[in-house]
C-alpha cells in the first residue's frame, strides 16, 4: 500500500557515501519511484534547481561540498514545496532543533531500515495539502 502511493513520485537521494546510496536505491526501487542521486550539497541544490519536477529531498546532513543544513536552507529559497527529509546518525535535541531551522520537514536516524523509509516517505505524500 505505502509503496504505490511513491509510485511516480521523483525523489532525489543526497547521499556522499556509495554505499549507502545504493541501499537506499535498492529500497526505492520497488516503490516505483522516480530516483536521482547526488553525492554532495551543491549538487542536489543544482538539482533542485533545475529539475522543477523533484517533489522529495532524501538528504544526508554530513556532506562534503555543503552541508545538509545549508543545502536545505537553499533549496527551501528556491522551492517552498519540495519536501525534505534528514537522514542522519544523530538525534540530540539540538540537531533536530538544527534540522527544523533548515527547512527540513521531518528526519530519519540511521541504520535506515526498509520499511521505516517507506512508511515515512509515503507518510509526506498521503497528507491533506490543506492541512
């Protein structure tokens, strides 16, 4: 059920290591979603850019380039729309506090497990918009 409902949906992944990313790509696949990679902050900030059809941000907050706080601010500047979601190792206060400044909308901790990120994706997309 939650998997048809990303059926479609573009989403990029910001992820710098390879690993990872590809474990998250695996997980997606089966949703049916359309997936772009980035490896770093200025790239899915380019992304986002120039691809007016991305309606979901996947992205790491420790990356080279820049990081996952700035590139969200960025992309919250050129799109007020797009969901974001952190994924990241931590869950102090302060991080979260750090994320929600940003401009993201909800996070992940890692291990990321499948049906976790599934659930949450299709959470941001099975919403009332006039809620």
């Amino acid at each position: 059920m939650h998997e048809s409902i990303l059926k479609g949906k573009k989403i990029l992944i910001v992820e710098d290591d390879l690993s990872s990313r590809l474990y998250l790509n695996k997980i997606l696949e089966k949703t049916e979603a359309i997936l772009l990679n980035a490896g770093d902050g200025r790239e899915a900030v380019e992304f986002v850019e120039n691809d007016p059809g991305i309606d979901m941000v996947l992205m790491d907050i420790q990356l080279p380039v820049m990081d996952g706080y700035t590139s969200a601010r960025k992309i919250r500047e050129l799109r007020r729309e797009v969901k974001l979601i952190a994924q990241t190792a931590y869950s102090f206060t302060g991080d979260m506090e750090n994320m929600y400044e940003s401009g993201f909308d909800d996070f992940l901790i890692k291990p990321i497990y499948s049906k976790q990120l599934i659930e949450k994706l299709s959470s941001w997309f099975n919403r009332d918009p006039d809620i």
